[in-house]
C-alpha cells in the first residue's frame, strides 16, 4: 500500500470519527445545558364532590361564620363545643342532610331536635367532634369512640317507614269509577313526575328526568351547547351557544348568552370539573351553578328529588 | 480534491452521528414541557428508546388535568431530515368516550425540512380514512375525510364541502 493511500484511509477515518465526536460533543452540551433529566407525569387527580344536599353556599351565613349555639358561652375556644343539656344516646339522633367536600373546606350539614347545625372539621356537637368525612359517611368521635353517619341515613328510614304504611293501607273498593280516577291520577302524577319546578329559588328536577338525561348525554347536546370561554389564553368558564327552546333544559334558568363559572363552588378553569361532574352524575343530589349574565353575577340552585 | 472528499465524509459522520446520538427521551421531556404549557400533559408512558426511534408504550394524554385518549403505542422517529410520529390504537376516555366513541386504529405525522412549516397527517379508524395536513405557521389544521364510514358521531364538527366531509380548526 503506498504511503499515499495510507494517509487517504487515515485522513478518511480522522474524518469520520471527527463527525461523530463533535455530533456527541453538540447532543451532550444540549442536553447538559437546556434538556430536562425528568419528563412531567399527570397529576393526582381530585374528584370535584357533588352537593349532596341543597344549601346556598353563598347566601347562608351561618355555612361561613362559625357556628355557635344560642347556649355556648361566649368566647369560643377552639375546638368549638356546642354545649346542650340533653345528650343524644345514639349518633342516630342526627340526621346528615347535606355534606360540602371541596380541596379548601368540609362543612355537614346536621339536622338534630328540628335545629340545623353546620359543622367544620374539628367542631363538636352534643359532644361528638366531627372528625373526617369519608365519601357520603361523617365521622364522629365520643369518649375515645369512633361514629360514622351515613347521609340521609335517617331520612331513608324514616321514608322507608312512611312507605311501608302507605302499602298497608287498605285499598278502595273495586269500583271502575275510582279506578280511573286512580288512573288519571297516576297519569297526572307520572308526568309530574318528569316537570321540572320551582321551589323557592331552587329548581327541582325529578329524579327520574334526570336519570333519562344521566344515561344519554347525545340527548343533552341536543338540547343545550356550551363551550369554553377563554380570557387572555385563559379558561374562565363555558358560554352557552345555545339552549333549545322549550326543552327540559330552557326550565333550568340557563339562557344564551350566560356564562358558567362555577359548578359547586368549584370555579371552571380547566376541563377537569366539568369531566368530575358529569362523572359524579349517578351520586349527584344537589347542584348550584354560578352563572355570570352580562355584568350580573348569580346562582342557580338545582336539587335532584 | 481530498479535502471535499475529508469534508463530505466530515459531514456524513457528523449527520450520522446527530441521529445515533440524539438524546430522543431527553428531547421528549423538552417536548412534554412545551405542551404542559398548553396544559396537555402526557402521562403512564413506558419510554423505550433505541438507536433508531422513542417509543412510549400506553400513553394517556391528559388536558387541563383531564384524561382524554389513550393510545397503544406511539412511535417518533426523529430522522432530522424527514421526521414522523406514529401512533396507534387511539381510544377515548372519560367524558370524551361518552360524546363520541370513536377509536382511531392509525395516525401518521411526518414533517420534512423542506417544508418545516407543515406537517402531513394521515389516519384511518371507525370513522373511515382521512387525511390533512398541520399549518405551523397559520396555526391551523385541516382534515379531509376521504373515506367516510361511521361519522355520526363526527358530524357535529365537521364540515360538508364539495369533496366531502373535512374538519377545520385554529389553535
């Protein structure tokens, strides 16, 4: 091999070995200065939990300021004990009628003697503590013993017990006339059944209208579109497009034109409030949607029955 | 006569080397900041790379915390100078399956330097084949449904031209 092609080879491989030296060299200084080690994993998901009774966050006082009894003394000391003479014997006593779960606070709702108490983590009644919730169920402690209370657990007997009497309550004779008055009335009482209403300020919507919506969100697009409306690159709610006219969905107060900004208290900034609540539907008992109506600012209270 | 022959073998090494030695799972980091920005976050991948391309195995594509699709596996082969994304098997989650159940089986994104601003897609799944292309410079997509099957699901944002069916939107 002569001396000449020997430095060609030389030369050749000096020059590939170069390329692939500063070709490493670049990738390595890139990805020391500017190239993250770690890539960025989804986020913990929290679920945006469903009122599960009525309540006005935002018009109920005594949900914000602490709860103090008529009896208490009047420095509260933290923890806040409501004091009362009587002492129930049983956690049954009370009824949960209504829970708020959010990221920022946990406030029941506490119905006991025909009084509504609204408890915070940490406060006590009739020397129970409210000690956690968990889903649907208030966890209570006394003396060093756990209580759990179910919500509407009493109510559920008690509705249970009212059903029970009224299918033991004799029927009328077999007369045709009262069987079709029988019949009108359970026409009359399937479609009431399936009208939403109002009660107050807050709109009922019969439990099985709502089932038949829960189980077909085609039919839902059909009747009402909203899309997100975005300030500055930002989400800051969902405008709805449309609402058509004389469905279910032009009973529930929303127009065109308004803007939703929160579901629950929950605001809707980004997509994953929306998506928790429709998936929350099944459990769903209670809503209220904060809407913004040109420069007005209200809310829509929706109880499922 | 020998120095273009040392700067033409300089450069093939060089061009060689950049791919063999891309840092690919480091650069899809940089590319999963880039699109955290625009809150889509991609998440439960398995991250496999080789000399040749990265592949993230069950990706879920996650936007403004919520999770939209899941895909099989998605493919990036970064050849510098033609470079494409495959992804396969594209199922929807959550709320985005309750609107439309519609799985995509294929989807190719290839970008080329010569054209650095556009990048070509092509699909096919339960709503037929389509194809369409990725306007980087007007921020804006195209997509032409060119065998149409089971749109129904579809119809609601698409659009009827003299073609046929096509999707238009501005990001």
């Amino acid at each position: 091999m002569s001396q000449n092609s020997k430095s060609s080879i030389v030369g050749s491989l000096v020059a590939l070995l170069l390329g692939l030296v500063i070709a490493k060299g670049v990738w390595s200084i890139i990805a020391f200065l500017y190239l993250p080690k770690k890539g960025i994993d989804a986020k913990e998901e929290y679920s945006l939990k469903p009122l599960y009774y009525h309540y006005n966050l935002a018009s109920k006082k005594e949900i914000i300021k602490p709860i103090v009894h008529k009896q208490a003394p009047k420095k509260v000391v933290l923890p806040k004990v409501i004091k009362k003479k009587i002492v129930p014997e049983k956690i049954d006593s009370f009824l949960f009628k209504g829970l708020y779960d959010s990221r920022e606070k946990k406030l029941i709702v506490i119905e006991y003697q025909g009084k509504t108490y609204v408890l915070s983590i940490g406060e006590v009644l009739e020397g129970y503590k409210f000690t956690s919730l968990k889903g649907n169920t208030a966890i209570f402690t006394k003396n060093g013993k756990r209580y759990p209370l179910d919500i509407f657990a009493k109510k559920e007997k008690k509705s249970a017990a009212k059903q029970g009497a009224s299918q033991a309550t004799p029927s009328a004779p077999n007369a045709p006339a009262a069987q079709n008055t029988n019949r009108k009335g359970q026409n009359q009482s399937q479609a009431a059944a399936l009208t939403i209403r109002k009660e107050g300020e807050t709109t009922i919507i019969p439990k099985d209208l709502f089932d038949r919506y829960r189980t077909n969100i085609r039919q839902i697009q059909k009747s009402i579109n909203a899309v997100p409306y975005m300030v500055n690159g930002q989400m800051e709610g969902f405008r709805v497009n449309y609402v058509k006219k004389g469905s279910d969905f032009s009973k529930l107060g929303i127009q065109k034109g308004d803007i939703i900004i929160s579901v629950n208290g929950e605001p809707l900034n980004n997509l994953k409030v929306p998506i928790e609540f429709f998936r929350n539907l099944n459990t769903m008992r209670a809503a209220t949607f904060t809407i913004k109506r040109g420069n007005e600012i209200k809310e829509l209270e929706y109880e499922v029955r | 006569m020998r120095l273009v022959k040392y700067t033409l073998l300089f450069l093939a090494a060089l061009l060689i080397g950049l791919y063999i030695f891309m840092p690919k799972t480091q650069l899809y980091y940089k590319a999963e900041e880039f699109l955290a920005q625009k809150s889509i976050v991609i998440g439960n991948e398995k991250i496999e790379s080789d000399l040749r391309s990265l592949r993230l195995l069950h990706p879920v594509v996650y936007f403004q915390g919520a999770d939209l699709v899941r895909a099989e596996a998605v493919e990036i082969k970064p050849y510098l100078l033609i470079n494409s994304v495959i992804v396969t098997n594209i199922e929807p989650l959550g709320i985005a399956k309750e609107l439309g159940n519609i799985t995509i089986e294929n989807l190719s994104l290839k970008h080329s330097v010569l054209k650095p601003l556009y990048v070509k897609l092509e699909s096919n799944g339960t709503f037929g084949e389509a194809n369409g292309y990725i306007d980087l410079k007007n921020h804006f997509l195209h997509i032409d449904i060119t065998k149409p099957k089971n749109i129904q699901p579809l119809q609601r944002v698409l659009k009827k031209g003299e073609k046929g069916w096509y999707y238009e939107s501005k990001f």
